[in-house]
C-alpha cells in the first residue's frame, strides 16, 4: 500500500504534487488528533448534483479550526464525485452510490471502465489509509462490511486516471 496518499500529510502539504493535487480536491479538510476516539469519515458530493454536502463539510472543518473545541478521534472530510459535481450532474457513466460491497469494489479495481470506477478507486487511495491507519474504531454504513472488515480492503489499486 505504498502508493497511498496519507491524507493528514496530503492534507498538510507534503511536497508531493500528486498529494498536494488530492488535497486540493479531494481532501476537504481533516480535525482531531485521532486520540482515544473513532475515525469519522464524512462524504459529500458522491452525487455530482448534489453539492451541499461538500459546502456543508467546508463550513464544519472552518468552524472547527476556528473554535479548535476538544475533540477526541478524528473526522476527516471528503469530496465524492469531483467530475460529476464539475459537470453538476448526478454522474457520469454510473451512479458512484452503488457498488461499494467487497466483492463489488474488487471488481471494479480489477477493471476499472467507467469514469465512476476511477472515481471509486481515487477515493479509495484516501479512505484505504485512513481506515488501515485509524487507532480506534471506524464508522460503519449500514449494511455494508466494507468498512467493518478492513482486511477485506482490496490491497492493489489501478493506475490512476489516464
Ligand atoms: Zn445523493
């Protein structure tokens, strides 16, 4: 998993362009140590029409950095399907919503097609780490394992994006 982009070092400029790059789009920001607390993983915007959700999650990382309240764990906060929510449509060739079960995303990383499945294997350059790195334990969507089992995590990720 070498080639995965930390996201508190893309985040905090790394030097990398490909880093700094996922930073500026990818990574909306990030708060907490991850100290004696959950890994809270927040994404908005996985339907391109539906930009709220990335405005909101802006607005929520700025207050917290401004307030700095005591927070224990770490919420890290992430745009979801950056050329859907570039075109304001809901998604390119696929619905980005769909598709996230182990034996689903292993497929779609073995022969990534559609602009979606680039979509889904960026975001998951950011949330693989995160989750392999959290100290504590991880949020869970409801009835997916994906995030439960992380040692189901596909290991090998597709080039990036041609
Ligand atoms: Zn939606």
């Amino acid at each position: 998993m070498n080639e995965a982009v930390d996201p508190l070092t893309a985040a905090a400029g790394s030097g990398n362009p490909a880093a700094a790059e996922l930073a500026d789009e990818r990574i909306l920001g990030a708060y907490g140590s991850g100290d004696g607390g959950p890994l809270v993983v927040c994404v908005g915007g996985v339907h391109g029409n539906e930009p709220s959700g990335v405005v909101a999650l802006e607005r929520v990382i700025s207050r917290l950095r401004d307030r700095q309240p005591t927070f224990r764990g770490r919420l890290l906060a992430v745009a979801g399907n950056l050329p859907a929510l570039r075109a304001e449509r809901r998604f390119i060739d696929r619905d980005l919503n769909r598709g996230w079960s182990v034996r689903r995303v292993s497929e779609v990383l073995e022969r990534p097609a559609m602009t979606e499945d680039f979509e889904q294997a960026e975001l998951l350059r950011v949330l693989v780490p995160a989750i392999r790195s959290a100290p504590g334990s991880c949020l869970r969507a409801r009835g997916q394992r994906l995030l439960e089992d992380r040692a189901a995590w596909p290991v090998t990720l597709p080039p990036r994006r041609p």
